[in-house]
C-alpha cells in the first residue's frame, strides 16, 4: 500500500509545482528515482527490468522533448521516469496514455468552449495524477 502511496504523493506535489510555477523540481525527480529503486530493488528485486522500462519511458518523453523543441515539457519526461522508477514498465505506459488521453479531452472541451486555442499549453504533471490515482483505484 505504501508503495502505491508514495508515487501519488510525489505526482501531487509536482503538479502544484507545475500548476503554479510551470515548472518541475529536477532535484525531487532525481531523489524520488534513487529512493524509489533501492526500495523496490529491494522489495521487488525481480522487478528491476520492468522499473528500467518504466525509467526508459520517462527518458524517452525527454528526447521528445528535445525533438519538439518543448512542444512537450522535458519536466513531464522527468517525472514520468521517477514514476516508471516505483510502478514499472507496464504501468507508468498506462499511466501516459491515460494521461494523454485525459489531457486531450480537457484541451478539447477548452477549446469547443473558447478558453483555448491549438497552442494553449496546459500543465501536464497534474494529468499524471488524475491518471496514477484512476490507475491504483482500479477505475480504468
């Protein structure tokens, strides 16, 4: 329990940072990595694979972000790593596309409602949250 607990704790103080600051805490991210595999290394050391996709995932949002110029925000792709570092492979994957899939329809209803236009750009942590918690809640 307290390993479902932990990530969503840490998703919910990012996504104050990013909803307020627009920005991420690097140092959170890097620490949250660290901690979060010696603990599941531990706890789970046949799990190590699946946590290095988990990693990977995040790692690959950050090259995306380098490609899109920021079209995605690197810090996004930090936390998704630090995520994918506690939940694994399988789930920081769910954990995206639902995020994404959220972030989509939000995006769109603002725009249909004219508070957005295409190039809006939204928070994406707190999309991570709604997401993480729909996912250990067994809602989706």
């Amino acid at each position: 329990m307290w390993n479902e607990m932990i990530p969503g704790i840490f998703l919910a103080y990012q996504s104050i940072c990013d909803i307020r600051k627009r920005t991420i805490n690097a140092f959170a991210c890097i620490l949250f990595s660290l901690v979060g595999l010696v603990l599941m290394g531990i706890q789970r050391p046949e799990n190590l694979l699946s946590m290095a996709v988990g990693i990977l995932t995040g790692v690959c949002l950050v090259v995306l972000s380098h490609l899109t110029k920021e079209g995605i925000g690197m810090g996004d792709g930090y936390v998704v790593a630090a995520v994918g570092g506690w939940v694994g492979g399988a789930k920081a994957l769910a954990v995206l596309m639902i995020a994404l899939f959220l972030a989509t329809a939000f995006g769109m209803i603002q725009i249909a409602a004219g508070k957005a236009d295409g190039k809006t750009r939204l928070a994406f942590v707190p999309f991570l949250t709604c997401s993480y918690i729909l996912l250990i809640m067994g809602k989706v």
